[in-house]
C-alpha cells in the first residue's frame, strides 16, 4: 500500500448498509468500488462519494457468478492499483416459509446471494490483500448467531451462521499473510433489505415470545441506522483494529439478548 491511498471494496453498495459504509471509507481517504446489481444505485453512490472529494468506481455484478466478479475485481485493481479492504455486505433475506414449504430454488437462491456470493467475493480478492495485508470485513445477523426466532428464516439463518465460521476459518487461515477476517452482525437496521423478503405461513413458524415495547432496547424500540454498522466497519478495517479478527461485533442495540 505504499505511495497509494488504501483501497476497498463494498459488495451491496447501492443501499443501506453498504452505500453508507462506501461512503464512509471514502470520506477517510480510501478510493472505492462500489459493486451491486442496480447500476442506477451505484452511480447515485459514486456521485455522493465524488461531491464529497473520494473517488469511487462502479462496478455492476452479481456477487453470485464468478465471471463478472472476476472481471470487477480486475476493473477495481486496475484503476486504483491494488486492493486492501473488502466489505462482503451482499445479501438477500429471501423466501421465510415452513421447512417444508420452502422450495428447494427459494432455498438455493438464498444460498447463492449470501453464501456464495461471500465465498465469491473472498476467493476473486484475497490474492490481491495477501500482497500487502488487509482487512476483510462480512456483514453477517444476529439471525443464526444469537437469535433464531425469525419465522420460517432458516435459509437465511443457515447463511448467517456460516458466514461466522467461515470469518473465524480464514481468521487463522490468512493470518499469516497480515489479512485481519471479521464479521458484523446487526440487529434491525434501517435498510431496503426487507424489499426482498417473501414472508410465507408465518403463523405455523412464529415463536410466541412477548418483547418490550419494541425489540431493539438501547433505542426504545426504533431500529439502527446503516451508519451505526458502518462506523463499526470503518473501525474493524482501520489500524486501530489491529489486533482483532475472527471475531463477530453484534451491532444490535441489546436485541439479540431478547430471549
């Protein structure tokens, strides 16, 4: 990274958490690629980074296909010279039904996105960090890691959850190439991701449990801001992190202690 500004890259950054975490990295001086599927999304994204003085790169591609993520991994290289940090922020919460209403293609589906597209994004970068270090950041749940009460979410949950062993996997397994892997894992965010989410039968999987007024106590029940996760990024990518990796931040308000 000598002589060059640090660079990353935000998968799902056309909203929520992963347009406000490209945002930030920018404002702190890296140059970023901004990848998603909705072009018009990364554009508006880059344009918000250009007004604040960063630079950023659009890159449209499904994290789930190997070709076009290859290709957009080389476009980032290529423009900005190398490749330090890596937010894998690209989900989909999918089909929540009955086991045995869930479709085995809604089921896939969601592994592709999520899972697959965690790996894919991991196997298309880490040759590019282990030449000087880096950081790798996945954006995981609570869902699968503390909390299981989502109805009908097991495709999701299952993701989730493997997304966490695979952090602390290649938390030893990159160590020896000074590349730091941890993950975030956030409660109820403000965000669009339940614009994808097909809730089915729901009276057959809810679990009859009585909250609080609301579910997220350290707000009174309002959900968090794509920034809270963000900020907690930025720090878990910068060098006063140093020392941390393979571990899992919950980024909940206190939610996922509800049980």
């Amino acid at each position: 990274m000598a002589g060059r500004s640090s660079v990353a890259l935000v998968t799902g950054a056309g909203s929520g958490i992963g347009r406000a975490t490209a945002c930030m990295l920018a404002a702190n001086g890296t140059k970023v690629g901004v990848l998603g599927r909705t072009r018009l999304e990364l554009e508006e994204v880059a344009a918000e980074i250009s007004a604040q003085g960063g630079e950023a790169l659009v890159l449209e591609a499904d994290v789930s296909e190997e070709i076009p993520m290859r290709k957009a991994v080389d476009a980032l290289v290529s423009a900005f010279g190398g490749l330090d940090i890596i937010v894998a922020n690209a989900g989909i919460n999918g089909v929540w039904a009955p086991i045995d209403d869930l479709q085995p293609f809604e089921w896939d589906e969601t592994i592709a996105v999520n899972l697959r597209g965690t790996f894919l994004t991991l196997h298309t970068t880490v040759p590019h960090l282990k030449q000087n270090g880096g950081a790798i950041v996945v954006v995981s749940s609570i869902n699968g890691t503390r909390t299981f009460t989502t109805p009908g979410a097991t495709a999701y949950t299952a993701t989730k959850a493997a997304q966490v062993a695979m952090v602390q996997q290649l938390a030893l397994e990159l160590a020896r190439h000074q590349i730091r892997v941890n993950a975030v894992c956030p409660g109820e965010i403000d965000t669009s991701i339940s614009e994808n989410t097909s809730l089915r039968r729901e009276e057959e999987t809810a679990i009859p449990v009585e909250w609080p007024v609301g579910q997220v106590p350290i707000t009174g029940g309002e959900p968090g801001r794509s920034e809270d996760v963000a900020e907690v990024i930025r720090f878990l990518v910068s060098d006063e992190a140093r020392h941390i990796t393979g571990s899992p931040i919950w980024v909940d308000g206190g939610q996922g202690l509800l049980r």
